[in-house]
C-alpha cells in the first residue's frame, strides 16, 4: 500500500484506501467529454462528497447579500424620488434621470464584470464591486444639485451591477449538485433588500421631510426654494434630510458587507474557472483548502486529472494538439496567439450549435422584457401608488408603511420559485412561464382599481409572482452554460436587461406626467413577451448537469 501512495495511483486518497475515482478510467459517465468536462465532473464530484459544508454556506450568505444589494438600491431610488424632486426642483419627466443614471451603471457593470469574471477570476470580481458600490454609495446623500445626484448614481450602480451575474456563477460552482435549488434561494435576499430599504425609509424620509409628509402649515405642497420668492416657505436641504439619511445607510451596508467579504471571508477561486485556465495543481490546492475548513478530508489528486487523457486532448478540438480550455499544464505555456484563440473560443461556445444559439437568444429577450417590466414597476410603482393614495386621503406614513407589507410578500415568491425546482411536469420552465404571466395580469389588474386595500392587494400580488420569477430565471441560467463561459453568458443577458431598464423608466415617467395607468400597461406588456420567449426555450437546457 505504501507503494501505491508513492506513486499517487488515481483512485487512493493519501491514506491510500479506494475513493470515489476509482475506476474512473472505465466510467460510462465520462463517454463523450471533453478533458475540461471530465475534470469538471470530478470537482461536481468531490464537492458533492463535502456536503453543504461551513464554506458552501459562508458563499450562500455572501453572495446572497449582492442580490440584496441590487434591489437595495433599485427600491430606494423609487422610494426617495418624491422627496429629492421636491427639495432639488427637477420636473416628473426628469425624474426617470435618477433611474437612467443608476440603470446605465448597472449596464455597464454587468457587461464588464461579468465578462472579467470569465478572464480574471471570481476572486477579484467579487470583492470589488462591493468595494466600488460602497465608496460612492457612502457620498451618494452628499450633493445639494441633481447633476452631481446623477453622477454618483451611475458609480453605484456600476458597481452593484455585476452582482447577480458574478453571485449567481460562484455559488452554482461551489453547490453540491443535489444543492442547485439553492441558486433560486438566493433570491430570497432581493425582497430581503426591499423590506430593508423600505423600513429605513419608513423611519427617515416621512419623519425628515419638509413640513409634515411634505405638505406646508396650510396643507400645500412645498416647493423647492430655487422655484419660489425669496422669503417664501419652501423645501430646503435642512429640513429633508430624511432620504440624505437613508441613502447613506445604504452606503454603510455596503461597506460592512464588503468587510465581510474581504476582511472576516477568505474566498478561494473557483475550482472551476482554474481548470479551464489550465492550472490544474491550484485547483486541487483550492478543494483541499475547502475540505479543510468544512473539517472534512479531500481525496483528490493531482494524479487524477492527470489519468484522465493526454494534453493535446482540448475543448471541441481534440486530436489537435492545440492547447484550450482545460488543457492542463499546456496551456499556461501556450503563446500570446494560441491564448487569444482560446478566449474567442470561449465565446464561440455561446451559439456552438443551433440548440443553444437559440437558447441564447431566447435568454437575452427574456432578460430585456423582465428587466422592462420590473425596472418600471420598482422605480414607478411607489410613485404612483402615493400619488393613488394622495387621491383617496392616505397619509405618507401609512404609504410607506405600505411598502414594507408589500415587499414582505416577495419572500414567500421566491421559497415557492425554489420549491418548483423539484416538482415533477412543472419544473423551472413551467414555473416560469406561470409566474411571469401572472405577474403581468396584476400589473394590468393595478390600473383598474383605487382602493387603499386593493391597492396593497395588487401591489402584492405583483411583487409576489415578479420574486418568483427572478428567482427561477437567475438561478437556471448559469446552469444553462458550461464554466467557460458561465459569467460571460449571465453578464451578457443581464446587460441586455440593464439596457433595456435605462430606456424603459424614462418612457415611464413620459407616460406617467399625462396618463396615471400608462406604465402599467408598459410594463405588463413586456412581461408577457418573458412568457412566450419561456414557453419556446429548449427544454434540454433546464436543469441539466452543470460542468
């Protein structure tokens, strides 16, 4: 036995008794891989031999707190709207300024980081976007003009934009398999997020709000002290403090999370993305180092990569002798050429073959109509609920008491969009398709009615199906695509979804200054496309093994 362990025989752990990759030479289950899916097969394997260890539930939490952050900050814009277009005097068109700025933010930083996760690792990508969003999240309540409001905004949401892509591709490479409904559980964090920034604007902005809820001593509306007569009452920065206050709470969440992430969390690579970069050794290293904080022993080996196939052996090219992905000790020493090919083949891998070009494609347009549909109803919804409440005598207080009760309803929507992973005939594609076309229906429902329960009524059952289906679309779609190009392809649709949300509050906020019911049939409409692009996805994509 001594003997055996000298040599490293693929299939002894260091103690030399047999493991699970003994035999692995024979195993049908590697008929028909490539050498990166054979060496991903066997990290899918040793993790699910770890369990949901500390350290699976260390990046649970964490990267549970970037989904947070991302609608954190989606609700506060809509929350604190009224109150900064009050104090700083910009018109309601205008207004879809905030949610543009903040929307091209989270475009481009889901576009870059999500393709810089696929380059230069998980490890960077996902400390500095916290560290980006805190920064200027924490001067976000700082300016006293809109234009520097604006600025700001776009940096936070440059920075919070590349969570979901980033979040969603770490923990799904870290899951035991038997563990993938947990991606869809992440979302529970988002109306964790909006019940957080609708509490503490609960607490701030009616209490620091000019006058009482805004109105002055004779019941009008203040204005802003640049649209009035000097010595006339108006609505300064003194006395509206109160979404300064909350939009600088944000900013410290930001930093006490990226604290955690940074300072208390040591975050290894992913397995994963080192194997198809060819560093085979530190991947081991990695999953050892795992093993070790889940108080567990690993059995991998060097040796067992090794035993596997030849180096020439390579990502859709085997035979060529060409080092890719995968490729082992090779690649790290190919040329400056050969590497530039290797990332073009990497995004190749997205329209490979006409099943999943067409997946593909379907994904980017369910992402441009869900972020349509969601970006005008989380920046516009709060607005014109106010302004229904204004209608029918209900005070601020109570609105923004409202709020809390409505966003509460979003955790119940995700536990069921997780709980559909499991159910047999209905799965995510059907749970999807439900979710998002009832979530249009109550968006449609919300223009018909004027009531302060029908209004509480609908809102919920709109945020409660928009939760489930979030859940269910950022979950599923890495596991859709193969590691290589996990983040790239999660960044990507996201980014076509970032775009679209620029767009769509500024058409929003145009509808909403002539015709109160506007958006809401703006973004209900869009919502329904999401329906028809999820009943024609390839089935063979949802929920299949991840590599």
């Amino acid at each position: 036995m001594e003997d055996h362990k000298a040599a490293g025989i693929p299939g002894l752990s260091p103690d030399g008794k047999p493991t699970q990759y003994d035999g692995m030479m024979n195993d049908p289950e590697m008929d028909g891989l490539t050498l990166y899916e054979k060496k991903a097969l066997l990290v899918n394997r040793e993790l699910n031999s770890h369990g949901m260890g500390k350290y699976q539930w260390s990046i649970f939490f964490l990267c549970g707190m970037g989904y947070m952050v991302d609608l954190l900050y989606a609700q506060a814009f809509g929350l604190v709207e009224p109150a900064m277009k009050q104090e700083l005097g910009f018109s309601t068109p205008e207004s879809g300024n905030l949610f543009s700025s903040f929307n091209a933010g989270l475009c481009a930083g889901a576009f870059v980081w999500g393709v810089l996760v696929d380059i230069v690792g998980r490890q960077y990508a996902f400390n500095l976007t916290f560290l980006i969003a805190s920064v200027f999240g924490l001067c976000l309540g700082a300016p006293s003009n809109y234009d520097g409001i604006l600025v700001l905004t776009a940096f936070v949401g440059f920075g919070v934009g590349g969570n979901i892509p980033i979040d969603t591709t770490i923990t799904l490479e870290f899951l035991p398999q038997n563990r993938r409904f947990l991606l869809a559980l992440l979302s529970v964090f988002q109306p964790i997020g909006v019940v957080v920034a609708s509490g503490i604007a609960y607490g701030f902005v009616p209490k620091y709000a000019c006058g009482t809820g805004g109105l002055g001593a004779d019941g009008e509306v203040l204005k802003a002290c640049s649209q009035v007569a000097a010595g006339q009452p108006c609505c300064d920065k003194a006395s509206n403090m109160g979404w300064r206050y909350l939009l600088f709470t944000l900013g410290a969440i930001c930093l006490f999370i990226f604290f955690m992430r940074f300072v208390v969390f040591r975050f290894q690579e992913s397995p994963k993305y080192l194997l198809y970069r060819g560093k085979d050794a530190k991947a081991v290293q990695v999953l050892h180092n795992i093993a070790n904080f889940n108080g567990r022993q690993s059995t991998i080996t060097m040796e067992a990569f090794a035993a596997l196939t030849d180096e020439g052996s390579s990502v859709g090219s085997a035979g060529t002798g060409k080092p890719t992905l995968g490729a082992g000790t090779e690649q790290p020493k190919s040329s400056f050429s050969d590497k530039a090919k290797i990332e073009l083949a990497r995004y190749k891998l997205l329209f490979a073959n006409s099943a999943i070009a067409r997946l593909t494609i379907l994904v980017w347009i369910t992402y441009m109509f869900d972020y349509w549909g969601f970006s005008i109803a989380g920046s516009l919804l709060p607005q014109i609920l106010l302004n229904k409440n204004r209608e029918i005598n209900v005070s601020t207080a109570e609105t923004y008491r409202n709020y809390v009760i409505i966003y509460v309803c979003g955790i119940p929507g995700v536990l069921l969009g997780a709980l559909m992973y499991g159910v047999p005939l209905v799965g995510r594609q059907w749970g999807m398709v439900v979710s998002s076309a009832l979530m249009a229906v109550s968006l449609f429902l919300f223009s018909a009615i004027n009531t302060q329960a029908s209004n509480v009524g609908i809102n919920i059952m709109e945020y409660f199906f928009q939760s489930m289906f979030n859940a269910i679309l950022y979950g599923w779609t890495p596991e859709a695509y193969p590691a290589p190009i996990r983040g790239t392809a999660c960044g990507v649709a996201s980014f076509w979804g970032r775009l679209f949300s620029i767009v769509s509050p500024r058409i929003g906020t145009h509808l909403l200054a002539s015709n109160a019911n506007g958006p809401l049939y703006l973004a209900g409409s869009g919502v329904f496309v999401c329906t028809i692009c999820i009943i024609l996805m390839p089935r063979k994509y949802m929920g299949s093994k991840s590599y």
